[in-house]
C-alpha cells in the first residue's frame, strides 16, 4: 500500500519554464500549504538564493524552512544536497556543516562525489537521510557505505527518458538492495515522460512516492498543470483510486 506522498514543488526550475515555479521563502510558503491541502505529507524543495539560485548557504536554508514551517506545521521538509550546487566537495559539506536551522531530511545522491562523507554529517546532526538512488554506482555506493542502515528511506529516481528503460534500470536498483538484504522504506519517481508511468508504478509496488513541479510540468492528460498543488491532487486521486490510502 502506498504510503508517502511527497511534493517536490521547485527542483532546479526557473520562472521561465513555468510562472508558477516558487523561488522565494514566501513563495514556497505558500506552495506547500497548497500542496500539503491537495494532499501531500512532506515537502522536498531546492532552497534559492537571493539571485533565484540553487543555495546551501545556512541563511538560506533558515529562510526557506522558517517561512515552510509556520505554513504547514508539523509537515516534514527536506532538501536537496545536490553537487551541482556546489560543485567543489569539500566547499559543499562545509556549508551544510555551517547550517544552523535543520531540515527533517535532506537528498543525497549517492553516485556522487562525497556522498558517504555528506551522509554521515547528515546522520551526526540528527538530519534523515533519503538515499537517492538514480543508477547502480548509487546503489553499490550506498550498500558498501554500510550507512544504509541509517537512513531515513531510499528513492529510486531513475533519469532515463523511455518508461521502460527506466523500469529497467528501477529492476536493477530493487534487485541490488534486495540481495543485500535492505529493506528500508522505498519512495520511486520518474522525471518528464515517466513521472506519472512511475507513480503507478510505485503504487502497484506499494512504495512511497512524489510529484511536483521538479518532476514534471503537465497533468496526466498532458495539460500544463497550473500549480504544484494540481499536480499533488491527480496523484492522490490516482492512490485513491487503486484503493491506497
């Protein structure tokens, strides 16, 4: 049964792709009480800058999960870490070290650079992990880390851009964690073309699942969806209607 259903409202967007994408604190504010009220339990989100920046910078952090929090109290928030952000390892763990407001869980895309070492800080100051999984270096990363263990949940996030390839490489991902034995809490998503191929099929699998605005732009119809909230409604309605709760 599908559990979890997360809204990931901004990814690496910008205004130009879509008018609706939140950039500022308030803007994200608001976006996730529209998403939490259409039926989301967590919000991920990629903090911005000043500039509309992807940002690890601990003001922005503090910004963004202040203003998220007076809106949807009690909903967990998490983060991206990813590299490109910034792209220097040692740079990135420094300012995720220097954070002084914590989110409820960050992204940590294990077949990147440093991801053991960003894990572990993650751990030691009480922040979940979820182990993002997009290919099978990730995933011999994460289960020769011995870190798996410790973590919040693992998400398989597939990049390729035909469903069945990405089913392929989803077959591949299960079978590695399974073989070795782990069987924490699975949260499965698509990008583009299979974001919504890939909700259903985690809620055939019964995992955890997300959508919004860094996943894809249109409504299962194909249709510009207006906000991230349409999108987090026609994925509740689709738990819904295969009888998950």
């Amino acid at each position: 049964m599908t559990g979890l259903l997360k809204a990931a409202i901004n990814g690496g967007r910008t205004l130009a792709e879509h008018p609706g994408i939140p950039v500022t604190p308030e803007q994200q504010a608001l976006v996730a009480a529209e998403s939490v009220s259409a039926g989301a339990a967590a919000i991920h989100l990629h903090v911005r800058g000043p500039d509309g920046s992807e940002s690890l910078t601990a003001t922005d952090v503090a910004a963004a999960l202040t203003a998220i929090r007076a809106a949807v109290p009690g909903i967990p928030i998490g983060v991206s870490t990813g590299a490109w952000i910034i792209r220097d390892t040692e740079s990135r763990l420094k300012a995720i070290a220097g954070w002084t407001l914590l989110p409820d869980f960050a992204s940590v895309n294990f077949h990147e650079e440093g991801s053991k070492q960003l894990a572990e800080l993650l751990r030691t100051r009480g922040v979940g992990v979820e182990a993002g999984l997009a290919n099978t270096r990730g995933a011999e990363v994460l289960v020769d880390s011995g870190l798996a263990a410790r973590c919040l949940r693992v998400m398989f996030e597939p990049q390729e851009g035909d469903v069945d390839t990405a089913l392929g490489m989803l077959a591949q991902l299960e079978a590695r964690l399974d073989g070795a034995g782990i069987r924490l809490p699975r949260l499965l998503h698509g990008v583009g073309p299979t974001a919504w191929p890939l909700i259903d099929a985690a809620i055939a699998r019964g995992y955890d699942t997300r959508v919004g605005f860094e996943d894809t732009l249109t409504l299962p119809d194909g249709t510009t969806a207006p906000g991230n909230a349409a999108l987090v409604a026609a994925a509740r309605g689709r738990i819904e209607a295969r009888g998950a709760s």
